[in-house]
C-alpha cells in the first residue's frame, strides 16, 4: 500500500538549511568527443566501495552536464585549501573576461581524458549511469583511478570558503 507524499517544504526554507551544510569544493572536468570543460560544483559523494564509485549532481541543461553525458567521462576534483581563485574560475565568475575557463591552469591528463587539476585530490570516473531528478542530473562513475593529493580541501558552507580545522587544533587555538 502506497502512502500519499507529504507536500514538499517551502523552497527558501529548504535553501536556508542547506546553505547550513559544509562541504568540500570540487570541480568536475571532462575531454572527449564533446571537448574540455570544467564547473565547480557542490553536490559530491561517495557510492560504494564496491565497485569504487561515486556521483555528482550537475545543473540538466548546464554544459557540464551535456558534455559528461556526451564524453562518457569526467574526474572529480576536489580542490585544496587556498584555491579560491580556481573555485571562481570554473563557477563561471571570470567568463566576462576569461574565455577559456582551464587558461593558466596546470592540469594533468592526456588529451581526451577528463582533467586532474594541480593539487587537488582527483576521482577519474567512466560515467555508469545518469539519473534525472528535478532540475538536476545525478551522474554516477566507476573510479578508473585516484589521486590523493593529501591536502585539506577548500570548504564551502553559507556563501562562503571556509578551511577544514581538525578538532584537536581547534581546541588548542582556544587554548
């Protein structure tokens, strides 16, 4: 027997809260028949271990997500500490004056491959599966491999970077 569905919360108030949760900055690039681009993005997780896999939720009408789709790859990378100017960058910020968002910016790969940007921790991902829900798109990879660049990552909570303070140094900074 199937339950009716309560009515979905108010849309600011869902916004409100979610500005509230902490998460790393990532970026997802892609290079393939559709060609090379890039866009921070906020929505990242992991799947399962087995197999390695992981999603992001992309913008459906985005190029991002367009180009995911059509190169069948893309990596994830999750920026470190310090990388707010790349961060801007891929959110679109300098497009008005910067026509290629990956101009100055060291990456790693050959053509065709999804970009590992310098210094962040990469997930390179073949694309198993997408999922439309709303006005998103959940794209699932299987990891083909990783780059742990073992650095803290950029932190994005309630419009703005933060930095990721263990505990430990947290109390010893009130200390």
């Amino acid at each position: 027997m199937q339950h009716p569905s309560p009515a979905p919360v108010d849309r600011a108030s869902f916004v409100s809260a979610m500005r509230q949760v902490a998460a790393s900055v990532t970026v997802v690039t892609t290079d393939g028949p559709m060609g090379r681009f890039g866009a921070t993005v906020s929505a990242f997780a992991s799947v399962s271990a087995d197999p390695p896999s992981v999603l992001v939720c992309l913008h459906g009408q985005s190029r991002i997500a367009q180009a995911v789709a059509a190169n069948g790859r893309f990596c994830v990378n999750i920026l470190p500490e310090g990388s707010t100017d790349i961060a801007d960058r891929f959110a679109g910020r300098h497009d008005g004056w910067i026509t290629d968002r990956f101009s100055g910016i060291d990456c790693y790969g050959t053509p065709g491959t999804a970009p590992l940007i310098e210094g962040a921790t990469g997930f390179a991902c073949d694309m198993a599966q997408s999922v439309p829900s709303g006005s998103h798109l959940i794209v699932i990879g299987h990891v083909t491999s990783v780059f742990d660049a073992g650095t803290a990552p950029l932190a994005w909570r309630d419009g703005g970077y933060h930095r990721v303070v263990p505990k430990d140094a947290a109390r010893c900074a009130a200390e």
